[in-house]
C-alpha cells in the first residue's frame, strides 16, 4: 500500500525539544523561513519521510540529492526542522500526519511551531503577523490571534488537527504576506518570532538584503510598465 513513511538514518535517535515545519503556502513562507534556518545554522540532516510516489525531480545539496521532506536536526539547541521542498500528496495525507507524529514521538518533542502565510487583506492595523495555538499550549505572543472566520487549509491545517486530537502543544505563526509572490520579508518576520520562542539568534539579514532586491527589481519594472504606457497613450492623441 502506498503511504508515507518515516525513515532515520541514525542509529540512536535524540532527543529534542522542539518541532518545526512549514510549506509551500501563501507567499512560501513557511518553506522559505525552514530551508533558510536549517542552511543558516548548519543542521544535521537525520533523516527524511519517504513520499508515496517517487517524485521527479530534485536538486544537489552539499550532503547529496536532495529530497521531498527531510528532516534535520541542531542537536545543541535541541530543534528538529521537517524540511518540505514539495507539499505533501492530499490523497495520502493521513499517511503524512502519521510519519510526522512517529517522528515527534522518537525524538521526544515537547512543542511544535508551524509557520505559514496569512493574506495581507487580512491585516487591521500595523500588526505584522498573527497566530493561533493549540488547546494544550500555553504559550503567550504579542499579537492578535488568528480571526474567526478564514479558514486555515492545507497540510498546515492537518498538522495542526493532529496535534490538537493527540494532546500536543502546538502554535502557529502567520505573517502577512502577498499570496502571489515569494515573500522572503514574511520569512524573516516568521523567523525573527520563531528565534524569540525557541530562544536563539537567527541573523534574518541576507532574507531582507534578497527582499529589498526583489522589491526594487518590482518597482523598476512597474515604472517602466508606466512610462511605456504613458508614451503610448501621448502617441494615440498626437
């Protein structure tokens, strides 16, 4: 039968205190913010979650090939990252839930931080993020929780039931963002809140340089898409 399934390349399994996964959501901030904290701080990859169907493409790492869901490791701070370069397969996705909850149980977690993307349509005054967590946690932010109303979907969403029906402390953070584009400030955002939780320094700056980069590009274009415009239409009343 076709189903997710985890696999440690260890032979002793440590343990660790916290959980942390995000996908390839609004803005891929949830992707972004994961792959840049476990490059940045040179975790340990420990291990990946085997997909149900081999996928059909994949990229070189400085460990090797790199894989759909990966998992690594900061063994001093006690972090365990679940790497998602691809979502996970909605007819198997109850399979996913249980190869990520057999890795929480191995490794002994005691919280689960979930990062994702909130549409900036949503945003009431100048909070950059909100969040929601868990009936069992009892973690506090300085930030307007999620709103009633808007639902949370996606694997994001299954994680967060799973650990809601096992009993786990789990919260999740949502940064503004813009749905459409890979938003490298919300990442930022997402792991500036994350280092404050977990209690370690994540210098965030190479995210903002590559952000004002892209921001700028964005800006040049939309001016040039202006002027273009602009000359076209002086040429029509000529």
């Amino acid at each position: 039968m076709r189903r997710y399934r985890l696999r440690l390349l260890i032979e002793s399994v440590p343990q660790a205190k916290y959980f942390v996964t995000g996908f390839l959501g609004f803005g891929a901030v949830g992707y972004i913010a994961t792959r840049y904290l476990v490059s940045k701080l040179a975790f340990e990859r420990i291990g990946f979650i085997e997909t149900p169907v081999v996928p059909d493409f994949t990229a070189l790492e400085d460990y090797g090939l790199a894989l759909p869901h990966e998992v690594f490791i900061d063994r001093d701070r006690k972090v365990v990252v679940l790497l998602n370069r691809v979502n996970p397969d909605k007819r198997y996705m109850n399979s996913f839930v249980d190869a990520v909850m057999e890795l929480v149980s191995k490794l002994g977690i005691e919280e689960a931080i979930l990062i994702g993307g909130l549409d900036a349509k949503y945003r009431e005054g100048s909070e950059e993020f909100r969040w929601l967590r868990t009936s069992r946690c009892t973690r506090e932010l300085e930030a307007p929780l999620f709103m009633k109303g808007p639902y949370i979907v996606g694997p994001l969403a299954s994680l967060l039931i799973a650990f809601e029906l096992r009993g786990l402390p789990a919260i999740a953070l949502f940064p503004y963002t813009e749905p459409e584009r890979v938003d490298h400030r919300a990442a930022a955002k997402a792991l500036e809140i994350l280092g404050r939780i977990i209690g370690i320094e994540i210098d965030v700056s190479e995210l903002i340089s590559f952000a004002e980069y892209v921001e700028k590009i964005e800006k040049e274009v939309i001016e040039q898409s202006m002027t273009a415009a602009q000359r076209r239409e002086s040429v029509m009343y000529m």
